[in-house]
C-alpha cells in the first residue's frame, strides 16, 4: 500500500512539473476580452470597431428600443478600437466597461464603487478610443 502511495504521489508530481513548464512556453495573450455593458431608455445605439490580436476587425452593434433596455458586448481577443453612441433626446444611457483584471484603460469616470462607466444625458452622442495601459498603469484613468 505503501509503495502505491509512493507511486501516485511521484507520478502527480510529474504530471505538475511537466504542466508548469507547458504553461512557461505558451506565447503571451495579445489581446483581452472587452465587456461593454449599456442600459438605457428608448432609441439609444452603441457601436464598436474592434482590432483583434491577429489583426481582425470585428463591428459589432447594439440599440435600445423600450423604456428600459439593455445590451452587452463581450468579445475576446481584443488589442484596441474604437466605439461611438448616441442617445435620442427624450432618452438617457448608462454605458459600464469592465477593465477591472484588464490591460484596458478607462476611457469614462471611475465611481467610488470602482466601476469605470458613463452616464449620457438626452441628445448626447460622441464617441471613445479602446486603448491597452502601459506597463505599470492603473486601470483608474478615466476622465
């Protein structure tokens, strides 16, 4: 029993240090999922034009039609882009990233709570760039 005991523990042992050094080869992750989340009321658009690691080009696109409606975009592999809104004037928008355990800067306020997010007031339209911090940066950079 001894030697079967002996046997598992040096073969798990094995199957770790052979897994540590698979994990020490992967090539390093290029690009981040990017999560917009949007809540608003009546006849607001969100749209984005994403760069991927490869080099792709995603465009993605979500309105809003009722009193209160929402949308996310979750997308993966994402290096930058740029998205754009706009809020009908008898309307209003909520517009939340999440850059918490992200390499993506905040491109709106950071609430206390520590939520990077916009609130857009009726007729407001504009847009905001995507863009990865430097080394060292903290995800609290927004304006």
């Amino acid at each position: 029993m001894k030697k079967t005991s002996m046997m598992i523990a040096a073969s798990l042992a094995g199957a770790l240090a052979l897994a540590g050094q698979v994990t020490a080869q992967r090539a390093p992750v290029q690009g981040e999922a990017f999560v917009l989340e949007m809540l608003g009321q009546r006849g607001w658009e969100v749209s984005c034009r994403l760069t991927q690691g490869d080099g792709d080009a995603i465009e993605t696109r979500e309105g809003g039609r009722g009193l209160h409606d929402n949308g996310r975009f979750a997308i993966g592999d994402v290096t930058g882009g740029l998205c754009s809104y706009s809020v009908p004037e008898r309307g209003e928008l909520r517009l939340t990233m999440d850059v918490e355990h992200t390499a993506f800067n905040c491109p709106f306020t950071v609430t206390e709570a520590g939520f990077c997010r916009a609130y857009l007031q009726p007729g407001d339209s504009g847009s905001f760039q995507i863009t990865r911090r430097s080394a060292g940066a903290s995800a609290v950079t927004g304006s």
